[in-house]
C-alpha cells in the first residue's frame, strides 16, 4: 500500500447504501480480511482520483452511533481513536439515506467532533423526487460545516464529484458542528483542565466506551473522572437529545418534504410480506424458485465443466512423457480441481439469489418475520442474521453472532449455526442428489432434486431451530433482551453491486478451498499410488496368478491391476481399516477416506473422490460423476450410491461438522475448546446414527 495514498473511511448507518458507494468507487480493486488482532471483517478497496491522486477505501461495518454496543462498532471508534494506524483516515465519508436524514445524521455530528475531514455523502437522490424531497444543499454544508455530495450509488450520478471532493479534503473545514461538552461544561472543563492535549470528545469516548486507545491511560482518565454507570448513561443520552435538537434545527430549513406525493407502495408490501401467513407463504415460495432454479440453470454449465476437465484430464495422460509427474498432474492436480470448479454454477447462482434478497431490502423482512418464531425457541430474531448467513459460510455466520448482546442467546446461536448448509456442503448434495434423485417433475413443474436440495435447507434450519430449543432449556441462564429491526426502503437490486458480491463471493469460495483441495489431491494422489509390502509391489503378478485358469483381455487385465494396487496403496489400508465402522451406513473404504479427508473443507469430498476414482481407473475420459454412477461394490454386486447410500450420505453431510475452521472460530468466540468439542461430538454422532437409520431402513 503506497503511504502517498489518501486513507479514505467510509463510515455510515446499516442500509444507507454505503456498499453501494464502496462498489462505485473501487469497482473489482477490492479485497477482504480481518483487521489485525480481531475476527471482525473489513474491506479495503483502490480507486483512481483525479490529478492522478489515489485513494485507500476502507468500508468500515455498519453503526448507528459512536455510543458502541458491539464489537464492529468498537472497532470502528478504536480506528478513529488512533492516528497511528496505518489505516487511520485521512477523511471520512460519512454515508446517509436521503430518506433518513435525520437519523443519519446523528453520527455524523459525532465525528465532526473528532475534527476528522469529512464530507457528508447524501445517497439515493435518485428517490427524491418520488417521495417528494428537497434539499438546501449550501444551507446544509454552511450549517453542518462541511462539503455535501448528492449522489444515486444506484445509477452512478455524483460520483465525480464526490471523487474531487476527496482529492480537495484539506479544505473541509474541521471544527466540530456543536460542542458536546455543553451535556455538563463544570466536568469537561475540568477534564479539558487536566489532559490540554487530547481532543474533548476524544476524551468522553474513552471514558464512556470499551474502546482501546494506544496514546492514552485510560484507566487513568476513567480514575479521575470516574462517575457512575447511571449517570454516564444519563450524560449520553442528554448528549444524543442535544444533537438531535440540533439537526432538528438544521432540517427544518434545509430539508423540505412534500408529504402529498409520497405513495405507501412500501406499507402495501410489507403487509403482504411480514403478514402472519402470506408472509411464510411468499417466503416458502422463494426458496423453492431459488433451488429449483440452482439445478435447472446450473446443468448445462456443470456438464461442460465435468467433461472438459475429463478431457483435460485424458489430455494430459496422452501428451506428457509417462512418468510420476504426468501421472500426479492427470490422475491428481486435475481431478481434484476439477472436482470443486464443477460446482461454480450452482455457487453462484445461490450467491446471486441471496444478494438479490439482501440488495432489495427483503432479508430485513425475513428477519422481522422469523423473530416471531426463533423466540419460541429461545432466541431472538437477531439470530435469524446469522442463521441465514450460514447458508454462505458458518465462519463470517458465527462471526455475526456479536451484534446478539445477549451471552446466552448468542452461544446458542453459535453452536447451531454449524446445521445450517453451508455453500460447502452444496457440491455433496448436488453429485450425490444427481447420482440417485431422478431428474423427473412432479405435477409438470416440480423438479425433483431441486426440490431434495430444498428439503435440505429446511432439514438444516429446522434442525437449528430444534437444537436451540433443547440448549435454551438446559442452559440455566437468565437474562432478557430485546428484538429490534430496522425494515429499509425496498429497492430494484442493482446489478453492478450483485455482481460484485457474486464475483468476489464465488471467488474467494473457490480459491479458499481450492489451496485445500489442490494440497489435499496431491496428498491423496501420494497415499493412493504407493503402498507397502507385495500385495501393492507385485500387483500384476498377483493379477495374473489369480486368473491363471481364464486369461483376462488386455483392459480387464489393466482394470484388474488398478484396482489391486489401490485396495492394496497406504490410502486403501486406511480405508479398509474404517470401513467395518461406516459399511452399516452403507459406505465403502473410498467413501470414507472422502469423509475423513473433508475434515479440512466438506467441499474435498467430491474431490478426494476423484482423485481416488482417477488413480484406481484406466478411463481417462470418463466424467467425475460418470465414475461415481458406476463403482460397485464387489461384495454386493450393487452400486455403491444408489438411493439408500445416497440418502445416507446426505443426512450424514446435513448434520455431521465436517469443518475445522468451524470448530476453531467457535473456539475463539466463545474462548473455550468446550463448546466446540460439544459441538463436534454432538453433531458428528447424531450425523452417525440418522445416517445408520436411514440406511437400515431404506436398503
């Protein structure tokens, strides 16, 4: 990062369209990560300003106020706190919703008191006319000491401009838009008195907040002003009754509504959509469009994967001189990859649904709606958040779980989380769904196996909802909390911000698991070429000794070798020593080094699979699935997935905690290795036995 740069903060209440503008402004030159030391997200975007000046955007997480009451909100205060970071801003972009100026604006005027650079961003001016809106721009920037851009993120209007105000930020003028210590002037004149130094509101933000700043003792100023938790509360809240006297003073003369020509199309909808009924009914709808839409859209794009990469694969056998490496590159590195690339279709499509949903302000009506029954089961409806998430990934969807101010409430949240099917678990459903779901329609338009992937998602999120409903009533903690939601305005999704989230979403899927499955293909590739002793070494002569009384042709002859060598490989011995604990559920040695192997990621199973299919095969050419479609068991003469098998395994991918990386940010939110190993041993045995069952019953 080039320290010439100007540090852009882009700071703003949740569904003001601050993502918006991020996208606006760095396009694809963006990337994701956690800040130093925590689990929270952020993202640093690049852009280009004028004269050739360039810009580090930091899109901050979404807070109301200064006055913290999670950890995103503390790391927004503690980064604008402490002009040593790196990342410290030089201005701030403070987002609002024309809609919800006033509200919006409440932390605006906080950070002017911070004497940051920051210039007020008024987005969705695109809305204004419709709902009868007008603003006095130069009596807003005069009384709010600033520079304001009016900007539609949306459509892209405004955006210049706002890069030239960035460019021109030494010129925004800094002094705060009132002074907060008028709440009590006798006590901030005297903690003024003892630190000459420190910028007043600076100072109450340490005090008031779990906030840690590196060039203060905060124990120290908290020692000498100390006061009591119920009067620093009284303070603030006369604090936020001051500012918002003040914006209201501002507004009366700068911002003018036409009441007459807002129309109540949102009221009409939200009637329909958070209805007690119709509200589950649309809901329901939804989800069945979307996975039916998954398979149905995906096939075409999934065969061409699958058999390009067979062709690839056959490819590389042919043209490269024979030895270990072609062999590793053709039966290892291209199987594997092309085990997890086959499923980007279905990815994305999930992805693209979810931010249609997100981007068009309906999730925030899920929420509202499905609070109604997570607090029968002894949650609230801010689990919903991260329950939902889960079906992306359990990580950031665990992460999520620190906006849940209750301890209780949130550790439920976080050990059920796991159940909801992840974007990991989708390349398993869909190759086993396809091997043993026929692709036929009930009633003319019900696809089948959309439908079974639906029926997942269900199993998954009624299994979470049952599981909190056992912890609320073992756990023995009491506390009270209460539910509320902000229902933003409904919006036409725009399409440059879900492609975005779309493109960097599958990406980082694909590439995050692609380092595991291309580290784990050439593992296996390893343990299944080579074994021990002369059942492996002597293979041919073991082939041939066997059929001495009928000579095989020359491909059952190579068939019979392969498949010698790899019962007989370090990954075979492995495999035969679990398979007496999985064979009741149906499963073979293979399938169980799939199982063990996608410890590391749920979405290696479909890739061991064909790394261990490609080593112990001699057709090249054939597909990932074709392969799978066609394995026998030698002891049963049946196929090895047909639809008890198949189920089994579905179930047992539903419920089992194939997932590492979960059971390590579940240690490091709730600080314990007790809980995940709760979780792990919980999950993973009720996986077991509803496999078992479902096998026993429907063999």
């Amino acid at each position: 990062m080039s320290i010439q740069n100007i540090n852009v903060a882009l700071i703003g209440n949740p569904n003001t369209g601050k993502t918006s503008v991020f996208n606006q402004l760095t396009g694809l030159n963006q990337q994701v990560g956690n800040y130093p030391g925590i689990t929270v997200e952020k993202k640093m975007g690049f852009c280009k300003l004028p004269n050739n000046i360039k810009a580090n955007i930091l899109d901050l997480p979404g807070t109301y106020s200064l006055n913290a009451s999670s950890i995103d909100e503390n790391m927004v205060i503690e980064l604008l706190l402490n002009k040593n970071d790196k990342l410290y801003p030089d201005v701030a972009l403070v987002v609002t919703d024309v809609e919800n100026l006033k509200r919006n604006l409440l932390l605006y005027t906080q950070i002017k008191d911070l004497e940051i650079p920051t210039i007020l961003v008024i987005n969705m001016a695109d809305r204004m006319e419709s709902k009868g809106i007008s603003l006095d721009i130069p009596y807003l920037e005069e009384h709010l000491k600033t520079k304001i851009a009016l900007i539609s993120s949306r459509k892209g209007h405004g955006i210049e401009e706002l890069k030239n105000l960035i460019v021109d930020y030494k010129n925004i003028p800094n002094e705060p838009c009132l002074n907060a210590s008028i709440i009590d002037p006798e006590y901030f004149k005297s903690l003024q008195h003892a630190f000459p130094n420190q910028l007043l509101y600076k100072l109450w933000l340490v005090i008031t907040q779990d906030v840690n700043f590196l060039n203060l003792d905060r124990n120290e100023v908290r020692s000498t002003f100390t006061k009591s938790h119920s009067e620093l509360k009284r303070l603030q809240q006369k604090e936020t009754i001051k500012r918002y006297q003040f914006i209201n003073d501002v507004l009366k003369e700068g911002l003018k509504v036409d009441h007459t020509v807002a129309t109540d199309f949102r009221a009409k909808l939200d009637r329909i959509l958070t209805h007690k009924v119709w509200g589950y009914v649309v809901f329901f709808a939804i989800l069945f469009i979307i996975f039916q839409a998954i398979f149905q859209w995906a096939t075409i794009p999934m065969d061409f994967i699958d058999s390009t990469f067979a062709s690839l694969s056959a490819l590389a056998a042919e043209r490269l001189p024979s030895g270990i490496l072609t062999d590793l590159i053709s039966q290892g590195i291209i199987p594997g990859i092309g085990g997890i690339l086959i499923f980007i279709p279905q990815i994305a499509f999930l992805f693209l649904f979810i931010s249609i949903l997100e981007e068009s302000g309906y999730m925030s009506r899920v929420v509202f709606l499905m609070d109604k029954i997570m607090r029968k089961f002894g949650l609230s409806g801010k689990s919903v958040v991260p329950l939902i998430s889960g079906t992306a990934c359990a990580i950031p969807a665990i992460m999520a779980t620190r906006n849940i101010e209750n301890w209780k409430e949130r550790l439920i949240t976080i050990l059920v989380t796991p159940f909801t099917t992840c974007s990991a678990r989708l390349p398993v459903y869909a190759i086993i769904i396809s091997l043993v779901i026929p692709d036929e329609r009930l009633f003319g338009f019900l696809n089948m196996q959309g439908l079974t992937l639906m029926l997942l998602y269900l199993l998954g999120f009624g299994t979470a909802i049952l599981s909190a409903y056992i912890l609320n009533k073992i756990l023995k903690i009491k506390n009270k909390t209460y539910f509320v939601v902000e229902m933003p305005s409904y919006k036409t999704p725009l399409f440059k911000n879900v492609a975005i989230n779309v493109v960097e979403k599958t990406k980082a899927f694909v590439f995050g698991a692609g380092k595991i499955i291309l580290a784990i293909s050439v593992v296996l590739w390893f343990l299944a070429s080579y074994g021990p002793g002369k059942n492996f070494n002597e293979a041919e002569a073991i082939v041939i000794e066997r059929h001495k009384d009928k000579p095989l042709d020359d491909f059952e002859f190579e068939e019979a070798v392969a498949s010698q060598k790899i019962e007989n490989s370090y990954i075979g011995l492995m495999g035969k020593t679990i398979e007496p604990i999985i064979s009741p559920l149906g499963y073979d040695w293979k399938i169980g080094i799939a199982i063990i192997s996608s410890f590391a990621a749920r979405e290696v199973f479909v890739g061991t699979l064909a790394t261990i299919y490609s080593v112990g095969g001699t057709d090249n050419e054939a597909t990932i699935k074709s392969k799978m479609q066609e394995e026998i068991n030698p002891q049963t003469g049946e196929k090895i997935f047909n639809f008890a098998s198949g189920i089994s395994l579905l179930l047992f991918y539903a419920f089992a905690l194939q997932c590492a990386s979960t059971l390590a940010i579940t240690k490091k939110e709730t600080n314990s290795w007790k809980w995940p190993m709760i979780q792990l041993v919980l999950m993973s045995g009720f996986a077991y036995i509803t496999a078992l069952l479902a096998y026993q019953l429907l063999k």
